[in-house]
C-alpha cells in the first residue's frame, strides 16, 4: 500500500505546498508534482479537495489527503520505516509542535502578510513589531523544543522544522520588500541558526523558492489598484 | 502514582466541552476549574501566555493547550478505552480534515448570529445553514462521523449543539427543517454520558447569551 504512486498537487510560491514536499523527500519517497496555475484551479484539484478547493492535495494512489500539516502527520505515520520521525516521540512533545504549527499558521504568518499589506509607514511599523514580538515567542519555543540540538524535532528536521521552514521564503522575500530584518543573528540567534541548517538540507534546497522570484510574485499579488 | 489532571475551562465553550468529553470517554478523573475569562487568573495566564485562553489540560503540571490538540493528547495519553482517533492513517487524516474544517467554518458564521446586527444575523444564518450541509452530507447515513464509533470529529462539532436553539432563536429559523440528519445524530451522541455530563442546558446557554454580549461590550 505505501508503495503505490504519490502526487502532490500544488504551486511553487506556496509555503503550504513545501510542506508535504520536504517531508516526502526526507521520507526518500518519489512523487510526481502538478503545478497549478495561477489564478486557476484543475478539475483534479476541485475534484481531489471537493471541500476547500485548496493545495496542496496528496494523492497516495487515488486517495486525496488535504492540508498540509495533516498530510505531514500522514506522510509520517504512512511511511514509519523510512528515515528518521517528523513527529516527536511523546504525547506531550507532539502537542507542542503542533500547538507552535497551529500559531504559525493561525497568527504568524497573517501578521507576516500584513507588513506586505500595510499601507503607509506607521501601518508598516507596527506590523513589523507584532512580528517582531511573535518571533521573539517562536525563539524561545526552539530553545524549549530542540534541547540544545540543531532543529526543534533535536537532531532530525521534522514537523515543527517544516512549519516554521516552509515560511522561509516569504519570510526572506517580505524582509526584502520592507527593508528590514526580522529574524537575524542580533534579534533570533537561534532561529538566525536554525533558518541557515534549515535551508541547506537536501531535502529542503530543492524546493525553496528563491528569495527574489518570490518578492517579484509577493509584488504582483499584494499590488495595490490605482486610487 | 495518580496522575494529576486539570482542565481549565469556561462552562458555555464548545472548545472546552471537547476537552471534558474526551476525559470522560477516557473515565479520566479530573479537577474542573471554571475560568472567569473577563478577569483572567493567574493560572490561565501562566499557563496558556500565548493566547490566554480556554481549555488548558495541565497534565502533571505540564500544559496543553489547542481544543483538538487537548483531545489528540488525551486519546495518545490513555490509549486504552474508547479510542477517539482511528489507527488507519488516512482515516486519521480524514478525521483531522473534518475536525479542521469545523474549527475554520462554523465558529465565523455562528458568531454572526448571536453576536451581530441585522444584516449579519442573516448572512451568518446563510452560510452556517451551507457548512451544515456540507457536514450533513459527510455524515451521511453513518451513525456518527467516523463511523460506528463515536469519535474526533463528533467531539470536534458536537458542543455546538448546545448552542443550536440560540442560534435558532436568534436567527429564526430551523436547524432540524434544514438538516434532519445532523440533529439526529446530536441526539444520538447526547445519549452518551460523556457528551450529556460535557454540554451545558441550550437554556441555560440561550439565557446567557445578552449577559455575555453586555460583558463583551456588544450593544
């Protein structure tokens, strides 16, 4: 059964798509990826998440498995035997990375997009330092979470790695945009280090969306209309 | 050693009612503490610093917080009775699936009924009926979401019900003529002890309902 054929439909700019590719790759699993196009929606994807209508979907096989930190914990538990465990060991640990996936996805990273969506200097500003506050939150959690090893799972990238992670690129393309670091060795030391190990793994390289390409794109959607 | 469990939680909250029916599925003893949430104690704070909100499970002396992060805690921590998630991995994502939706559909339009004015009573009416639907279409014939067993995603929806007649009263309109199928199936999870000990009276809910609005500083 887990050696039946796996596709993930998706789109490059998107951080939730990254999700389920880094985890496939450390996983060492094949997949075929179809990229959507932009400002449109195939009839496999509507087909595939009837629901939401959203990416990325999994197909293992014809079975659709829909939202991203869902079919991380899928890819985890479907292939046990392959590499090392995304998810923590315990019960206790699980809950916190998936509290912290929970915040990222629910806080952060609308606090992210509002710096990209703030209109005038003092808009800009305080987005800045609500993201500025929340990070200084996720900074301690990697303290408390990796035990003094090298990614929040310890020695291995896992669930929590990739949620924070897969924010990378809008991350560096939003500093980009607005001029102004948010997660450097003076503000997050940790995460600072944390981002370096993170980007240069094999298996997340290849699925990092460049910086500028995704500042280009950031532009282009986030465009304000003429007044 | 007896384990220590404590559940901080807020009586009329869905959220924490799907803490206290886990526990109970799970025969868990544990020390209920009713949070006022508009004169937060120091234990919420301490323990919940992030959000400062309801439930937190401290297990132990260790929080968890996240309504269906509690209950995945709960079902992986005493796996023994009444297991709430099922073993199969996409079955597990498809609960997860539904639950998600739950937590991102029905909370936006159900607040628009009790709590806004007007225009926004119907148009949260409108799509709360839509989001019903498409639950009522995933339940299906079954007898409870996942199947035969009572599970994540009824304990994920089910403290709603508790709200059903306000949401109905405010909003003029039937819940039952919409979905017979929905109400049918609370029904059959009221029948359980865990959910019956878990949700509070609709009345007493119905009633509280402009006290809270006042308390939230809403008309």
């Amino acid at each position: 059964m887990a050696s039946e054929q796996v596709k993930v439909i998706g789109a490059w700019a998107s951080p939730f798509v990254m999700r389920p590719r880094v985890a496939l790759n450390l996983k060492s699993i094949p997949y075929e990826f179809l990229e959507e196009t932009f400002g449109s929606k195939s009839e496999l994807l509507l087909k595939s998440n009837p629901v939401q209508k959203k990416i990325p979907v999994l197909l293992h096989g014809d079975k659709p498995v829909c939202e991203s930190s869902i079919i991380v914990e899928y890819i985890d538990e479907t292939w046990s035997t392959s590499g090392p465990s995304l998810l923590p060991s315990t019960p206790y640990d699980r809950a916190i990375a998936r509290f912290w996936a929970s915040y990222l996805d629910e806080k952060w990273f609308r606090s992210l997009r509002s710096i990209l969506k703030a209109e005038g200097e003092e808009e800009k500003k305080a987005a800045i330092a609500q993201v500025e506050e929340e990070n200084s939150f996720i900074e301690k959690a990697f303290i408390d979470c990796s035990k003094g090893k090298a990614f929040f799972n310890g020695e291995h990238i896992g669930y929590l790695d990739i949620a924070f992670g897969s924010f990378l690129g809008w991350l560096r393309a939003t500093e980009l945009l607005s001029g102004h670091k948010l997660v450097d060795e003076a503000k997050t030391p940790s995460l600072s280090k944390w981002a370096e190990q993170f980007c240069n793994d094999p298996a997340v390289k290849p699925v990092m969306p460049d910086t500028a390409k995704l500042a280009e794109f950031a532009k282009k959607i986030f465009a304000k209309p003429p007044a | 050693m007896a384990d220590e469990v404590i559940l901080l939680s807020y009586w009329p909250s869905m959220f924490g009612m799907r803490a206290m029916i886990a526990l109970e599925e799970k025969n868990i003893k544990f020390d209920y503490r009713e949070q006022d949430l508009f004169n937060k104690s120091q234990i919420l704070i301490e323990t919940n610093p992030v959000h400062k909100k309801i439930p937190v499970l401290i297990h132990n002396g260790k929080p968890i917080c996240e309504s269906l992060i509690v209950v995945e805690y709960i079902d992986e921590t005493w796996p023994g009775e009444n297991q709430l998630l099922p073993s199969d991995p996409y079955q597990r994502a498809q609960a997860k699936f539904w639950a998600d939706y739950i937590d991102k559909k029905v909370n936006g339009p159900t607040r628009l009924i009790w709590a806004g004015k007007g225009e926004e009573i119907e148009a949260g009416k409108k799509e709360f009926i839509e989001v019903l639907k498409t639950l009522e279409t995933e339940l299906g014939d079954k007898t409870y979401f996942g199947g035969e067993t009572f599970g994540f995603v009824d304990i994920a929806f089910i403290g709603f019900y508790s709200w059903f007649d306000a949401y109905e009263k405010l909003a003029s309109f039937s819940i039952e003529a919409e979905c017979p199928k929905v109400i049918a199936w609370a029904k059959r999870c009221l029948k359980r002890e865990s959910v019956a000990k878990s949700l509070p009276d609709s009345d007493k809910v119905t009633k509280y309902i402009p006290e809270l609005k006042k308390r939230l500083g809403i008309e």
